[in-house]
C-alpha cells in the first residue's frame, strides 16, 4: 500500500485516520444497542423511563470512553508524533 | 495502493477520506438500531411517544458524538497535517 | 504494505493506530450488549434497577479494562518504541 | 506488508499493536456476551443476584485472562523482542 | 508479505503477535458465550446456582486452555525461536 516509504509525514496522517476510523466502529456500534435495549425497555414499562435513561447514559458514556481513547491516540498521532 | 508514494500531499486526502468514512460505520448503524428500537417501543406503546423520543435523542447523541470525533480526525488531517 | 520501509519511525504512528483502533471495537461492542441487557432488565423488571445497574458497571468495568489495555500499549509504542 | 524489511525494530511496533489489537476483540465481546446474560438473569429473578454477580465476576475474569495474556505477549514484544 | 526477509529476528514478533491475537479472538468470545449461558441458567432456575457454576467453570476453563496454548506458542516463539 505504502512502497518506499521514507517519510513519517506520510505515514502519520493515514494512521490517525485508521485509529478514530476503527477506533469509532464498536463503540458506535455499542451505543446504538445500548439505546436500542433501552427503547424496548420503556416501550415495554414506560414508568422504568428515569432509571431507563439514567443507566443507560452511564452505561453509554463508558462506550463513549472507548471511542475517546481511539479519539486521543489519534490526536496524539497527529500533533505528536 | 501507493507505489512509490514519496509526498505527504498524497496521502493526506485518502487518510482524511478513511478517518471519516470508516469513523462513520459503526454510528451510522448504531444510531440505526437506537431509532429501530424507538419505532418498535412506540409502535409497541404509543403513549410512551414522549419518553421513547426523549431517551432516543440523548441517546443517538452519544453516538453522533462518536462520528464527530471522527469528523474532527477528518479535518485535523485536512487542514493541519 | 510497507515496502523498503526502513525507519521505525515510518511504522510507529500506523502501529499505534492499529493497537487502539482493533482494540476499541471489541470492548466498544461489548459494553453496548451489556448496556442492552441492563435495559431490558429494567424493563422487564423496574424493581432491580440498583442491582442491574451495580452489576452492569462491574461488568462494563470489565470490558472497559481490555480497552485500557490497548490503550496503554497505544501509548507504549507512540512514546517508547 | 514488510518487503525488505531488515530491521526488527520496523517490526516489533506493528507486532505488539497486532498483539493486542486482535487479543482485545474476543474478549471485549465476551465480556459483553456475559454481563448481558447476567443482566437478563437479574431482570428475570432479582433475589439471584449474589448468585449471578459472583458467577458473572468469575466467569469474566476468565475472558479477562485471554486478554491479558495478549496483553502480556505485547508487552513482551515491545520490551524484549 | 514478508518479502525478502533474510533475518528471523524480523519475523518473530509479528509470528507471536498473530498467534496470541488471532488465538485469544474465539476463546474470547467463547467463554463470553459460556457465560451468558450460565447467567441465564441461574436467572431461571437460583437453586441450580452451584450446579450451573461447577459446570461453567470446567467449560470455560477448556476454552481458556485454547488461549493458554497460543500463550504458550507466542512465549515460544518469542523466547525460544
């Protein structure tokens, strides 16, 4: 893909693009069912809607910390290295 | 891919093209099967509109922030590398 | 991929990319199926909030470690390798 | 992917990063896999929750295992290879 | 994809990264499987709890053993080749 391949700067901005690129793919995934799970739950028993909502945003945001770790590498990579 | 590739000019579009198009996979579906739950929760309880919309949209923004940060890897890799 | 490739720091900045990017999809999954399985019990069963919600984030903190651990090697070979 | 590579440091960052990279994806889904069940067991018969928590602990840290022993390989990999 | 490559010190960290992160992907998502499995046991049936964990943990240890043996061959071929 990359043949004679001499320069770093070549190198670094397809890397910061495949670390938030891949980086992004589970958790997205990953909150979409965490949603998903949360909208059948209110569906089913709209009175669990606060406990509903309030775990489901905390279960999120620990997805969320995956994407910011990939989000962080990719930064780190582009101003860093 | 790249035979030869010596100049970061070169890269620097493609990298910028596979930060946000595979950083836009994972949200894409995952936003897909938040709404899907949604449409199953009302259709399944219409008088959980409110609660369903509500807890949909937070919840469809935290993995639209995931595609952002991918957005912003796209852009930082435009304009910056 | 990399042909005539010759400097280390050619490889590092795709290497780091790699580590964080393939490690998040896998926990970032993962917690979202766990998230899911919390709403649903919510859902099923509004009274176990406390204890859905306490044994999702043990378990999620779980997942959330094997992410950390890609992290950490993220950062290994962006700052020592 | 290396083509007259001749230097085992141009390999060793992408080889730690394949290390944990791909070691990360099972057990991330794993752990997932097995916090849903658990979730789903809580939802179903709250009073087993010890029960399911403790068994969810013992069994997820045996998925843990798997990742970290890929952990251990790549930091093996950085450090000594 | 290793081309030309006239040193084994080349090969050996990619040889056991791929063996330990291809090797933990199904033992990984394995025992996850294993334990949902047990979750879910346990939810419908509480008094068979001690059965249910006897049971996972031979299961999910023969699958641990599946990953003990790409640990040990990445050990191997990172030592001893």
């Amino acid at each position: 893909m990359f043949a004679n391949v001499t320069e770093p700067g070549v190198v670094v901005p397809m890397a910061a693009a495949l670390a938030i690129g891949l980086g992004a793919l589970g958790p997205g995934i990953g909150i979409g069912l965490a949603v998903k799970g949360a909208m059948e739950a209110i569906g089913r028993n709209p009175e669990a809607e606060g406990a509903v909502r309030l775990t489901m945003i905390i279960g999120a945001a620990l997805a969320e910390a995956v994407a910011i770790y990939a989000f962080v590498v990719a930064v780190i990579i582009a101003f860093v290295l």
